[in-house]
C-alpha cells in the first residue's frame, strides 16, 4: 500500500510539475506571438515607407531637376560666350 501511495504522490508531483512548465510555455509564447506581430507591423510600415519616398521622388524630383538644370544650362552657356 506504501508502494502504491508513493506512486500517486510522485505521480501528482509530476502533474503538478508538467502543469507548471506548461504555464511557463504559455507565457513564452505569447510574448513570442507578440513580438512576431510587432515586427510583421514594423515590416509593413517599412515597405510602406519606402514605397511613398518613391512616390514622393517620382512627383518632387523632376521640377527640382529641371530647375537645376536649366540653371547649370544658363552657367554653362554664360561661359561659352565668354569664351567666343
């Protein structure tokens, strides 16, 4: 009767025990969870970030290019005539 006694209380140990690390294990992944949701969002606001720079590109650097321009074209036809 001891023998079997001392079963059941190693046995409830061992529940006890497994309930606990199980707990544990829980908590573990949620953070995890947590963390793979935060950087799937910090992803995404970085792919959405670089897609509006382009965009912004696309629309604000040709006016700024050609103002450039036309001033480098002005400079340079000041120096041609100064040379002729």
């Amino acid at each position: 009767m001891e023998n079997n006694d001392e079963k059941k209380n190693d046995l409830e140990k061992l529940i006890k025990e497994n309930l606990a690390l199980n707990k544990e294990m829980k908590e573990m992944i949620i953070k995890i969870h947590r963390y793979v949701i935060i950087r799937r969002i910090i992803g995404l606001i970085k792919i959405l970030f670089l897609v509006l720079l382009i965009f912004a590109a696309f629309i604000w650097l040709p006016p700024f290019l050609e103002n450039i321009v036309g001033k480098f074209n002005e400079i340079y036809s000041n120096i041609t005539s100064i040379g002729n």
